[in-house]
C-alpha cells in the first residue's frame, strides 16, 4: 500500500519508500551484523477478498478489503487531521478527504497482490471504485481490480503480501466467490516457524553496503510468511 504516516515516517510509494527502506535496514545489517536477523512488519492489516467469475468459471475481478491496524490508523488520521475532537466520528468533509489515501500508487506497484493460475502471474489493472470508512478507531478501505489472461481451467492462488514484509497481511475477513457455483475455495496458512528461518537466512546474506540495484532486487520476504487463498473450479 502506497501510503504515508505521521510526518513522513513511513513512506510507501516506489523508490521512496526503497531508499527509506534502504537506510533502515543497511543501519539494522550494520548494527547486528553478528546476530541472526529477522525482519517484522510495522503495520497490520486483516484482509477480506471477493473473487468474481464469468459465466465462464474465469477470474474476471477481485475486490479487496484492508482493516489498518488501530496504531497505523491513528498516524494517518494524525497526519490528515481528521477527527481532532477524538469522537471516533468523521464528519462529511473528513470522511471525503480520507476516500482513497492509499491507492495513489506509483508505477510499477503491484497492489500488494500476486494472483496466480497454475503457477503463472494473471494480469492485474491498477485500483478501482476506492473506499475507505472509519469505525471504532480502525481505517477499512476496498478496492478492485480487474484481473486479465485467467482461463476455465486450473488452480488460483490469490496471495496478499508485501515482498518487504513491512506490511503483514492476514486473512481473518471474509472470503466470498461470486458469479459461479462450480468454484470453491480453502485457505493455506504458511509454516512460520519455517518461514521465519528461512527468511533470517535471506537477511543474513544481506549486505548493508549493497548498491541500489542489489537494494531494488532484494529477496522476496513476504512470501515466506503469507497465506494463500486457493480456488479451483469443477467443470466436469
């Protein structure tokens, strides 16, 4: 999610977020540099998807909820200056300005979003029909993108992740299909204890004093820790 917190700290758009990113871990590398290394998100997100298929049993669109974390929904709602009487109510001229904050996403940002079939990426468009509500001290947007190139056949993967793991998604909102009965869905949770490992050894081999092209190439971390929604058709 492309979004910025109180006073610029977090910074989460292209290569401004890279090069913030850069600094923090080159100064975690040097100053542990003799410890095993982890890396730990700094916001929560729970997730909820609605997948919808054609007539045809194709993935032709996916719906994403995000609900922030009560800690990063503060910052933001510092940040933009809403609800300054602490009521825990927007008013009408507060809930427009916070109508998608997060989706102004740079060139290149894939949404947080890997979709799958049969191993192979599916096409994604950038984000649509943008809303954001605030409840109970909680940030909830949606959003939607259309998904291209998915066929009848084959095993989805839908997995919500941030390749930094700065962000840590968890799927505990709803997962909904839509538009065919001949699809059904189960959840795969990783292995954390494993991903953990495995993601101490990427860390590891991490250089503080790597150049801008080995940072922008960094392992992918988030998909260590993520769970899946898989999704297969009976078209029998």
């Amino acid at each position: 999610m492309p979004v910025r917190s109180l006073a610029n700290l977090v910074v989460r758009d292209g290569m401004i977020y890279l090069n913030v990113m850069k600094h923090a871990l080159s100064l975690i590398l040097l100053v542990l540099s003799a410890l095993p290394l982890t890396a730990h998100p700094h916001i929560f997100v729970d997730t909820g998807l609605d997948l919808r298929f054609d007539d045809q049993n194709r993935l032709i669109e996916v719906r994403m909820t995000w609900a922030y974390d009560d800690l990063y929904s503060l910052l933001i709602t510092e940040d933009r200056g809403l609800d300054p009487d602490f009521d825990g109510v927007l008013t009408e001229a507060e809930q427009a300005d916070l109508q998608g904050f997060d989706m102004n996403w740079s060139e290149g940002f894939n949404g947080d979003l890997v979709i799958l079939q049969d191993g192979a990426p599916l096409a994604l468009s950038g984000p649509m029909q943008a809303t954001a509500v605030y409840a109970d001290g909680r940030i909830t947007t949606t959003h939607v993108r259309r998904v291209s190139g998915a066929e009848e056949a084959g095993v989805i993967e839908v997995k919500p992740y941030d390749k930094t793991y700065y962000t840590a998604y968890d799927i505990t909102l709803p997962v909904q299909i839509e538009g065919s009965d001949a699809c059904g869905k189960r959840i795969e949770v990783p292995d954390v204890a494993a991903g953990l490992a495995a993601m101490g050894d990427q860390l590891n081999q991490m250089d503080a004093f790597m150049t801008d092209e080995e940072w922008a190439a960094m392992p992918d971390l988030g998909v260590l820790l993520t769970s899946t929604v898989v999704v297969t058709c009976d078209i029998s």
